[in-house]
C-alpha cells in the first residue's frame, strides 16, 4: 500500500471506520461484506495512485512508444546487494506484522463491546435517548478507534511510522517521454517529473532516486548510475528550478 500516502491512508481509515460503525449498528449482518469492501476500496486506490504518478500531459502510449534511451533488467539482482536497503526493508515488513501482533487485543475488544451494550444504553436512556442502535454505534466508534489509535502508537513505538523503503522496479527502460516501468508496479512516470521532484544519485550504492512528494520514492539500480542520473536530468528535468538534485558515493 506504499503508493497511498499517509495523510490519505489516514483519511480512509476513518471513513471507513464511521462506515463501519454504522453498519454494526444498524445491520450487524453486512460486517464481513463491509470488510471486504474497504479492502477491495483501498487495493484500487492504491492502484490508481500508483498507475497515475507523473505529469498529465504525457499519455502511458507516448512514453511506451517514444525512443528508448536506457534499459535495465537486473535492477532488482542490484538492490539484494544493497544491504542498507535489505535492511529498510526487513524494518518495513517488521512494522506490516504489528496488526498480527495486536489481534488478540482486538478480539477482547470486540467481545468487550456487546456486554458493554446494556450498560451505555440504559446511560443513555437516562439522558432522553431511548434507540439501542445509538449505544451500539458509539460503543463500536469507541471500539474502532480505540483499536486505530493503539496501532498507531504501536507503530510508532517500534519504528513502524518512519520513512518507507523506496519502491524498486526489477526492471525499466528510460524513453524520451518518460520511464516504463516492467513487472508487478506495471506503471510509467512521464517526463517532465512532477513539480517539486528530487533526483539523487548514489554510485557507490548503484543506483538514482526519485522522490515524487508525498513518501513516493522511486529507486532505479543499475551499474551505470551516472548515465541515468544525466539521461534523467537531461529529458526528466527540463526546468531545474522545479525540483532538486543531489550526488552521494561518488567513486
């Protein structure tokens, strides 16, 4: 879900969270439908986000079938080399396992939260709000974010909530209207990069970055860094004020 950034995952998750709510209270019985759904919802946004990054006035047809400047096919056999990222990674797959670790937490809550039921509603009814259905629906906002606000501590507490590791194609080529990327992210970021870009280099570690805004990171291997550094720069940055760039490990 890295495509998604974290003010919009944030969005979503409440959304979904006063969704879920209601439908708890008011039909108990859509609850695994109401699951699925904001799973199949935030999978296609995630997709979209993915597929959509980069400028607008350049088509995926344009960028696919403009002339190739630059290929890569082991970009991936390059970053298993890369320890530093290796262990970006592992930090990240760490802190995706967080809601395993707290699942027993959340089913003593859920179970909490009928024989809570009784008790807020007759509170309630003793302030003039006689339907049941309120009880239920403030017990489960309760519940919910309860739930959210303890994996995001968690997170926190145990690095989950820092910089994502980059995305890393396994394999690319450069054309003169953008970057096509091949395999699973199946998406292409046209040139010129979005305002406010920064391209980095790093040749000792063998490979450029692209750091679109929002967390998004892209990061190309390649044993000719410096030539897609420029290539990038060249056809990629067309405004040099627009964005950065930056040099590390030269050599």
């Amino acid at each position: 879900m890295q495509a998604m950034d974290q003010r919009t995952m944030l969005i979503v998750g409440q959304v979904f969270i006063v969704i879920l709510a209601v439908i708890l209270a008011l039909a108990p019985n859509l609850y695994k439908f109401a699951i699925l759904l904001y799973f199949v919802g935030i999978i296609a946004i995630s997709m979209y986000k993915a597929r959509s990054t980069g400028s607008s006035g350049v088509s995926r047809e344009e960028v696919e079938k403009a002339r190739t400047l630059f290929r890569e096919e082991k970009a991936m056999e390059l970053a298993a080399e890369d320890e530093e990222y290796l262990r970006e990674v592992s930090k990240q797959v760490r802190a995706m396992f967080i809601p395993l670790l707290l699942f027993p937490v959340y089913i003593v809550i859920f179970q909490a939260v009928p024989a809570l039921e009784p008790r807020v509603a007759e509170a309630l009814q003793g302030l003039g709000i006689a339907d049941a259905r309120v009880a239920r629906l403030l017990l489960w906002l309760a519940a919910f974010e309860g739930m959210f606000a303890l994996n995001q501590v968690v997170r926190k507490l145990t690095g989950g909530a820092s910089k994502p590791a980059p995305m890393v194609p396994p394999a690319y080529r450069v054309t003169e209207k953008g970057i096509v990327i091949k395999g699973g992210l199946g998406r292409v970021i046209p040139f010129p990069l979005p305002s406010g870009a920064e391209v980095r280099l790093d040749e000792k570690r063998n490979y450029v970055e692209i750091e679109m805004g929002k967390g998004v990171r892209m990061r190309f291997y390649t044993r000719k860094a410096r030539r897609l550094y420029e290539l990038l720069l060249r056809h990629g940055v067309k405004e040099r004020g627009r964005g950065g760039t930056q040099e590390n490990g030269r050599g």
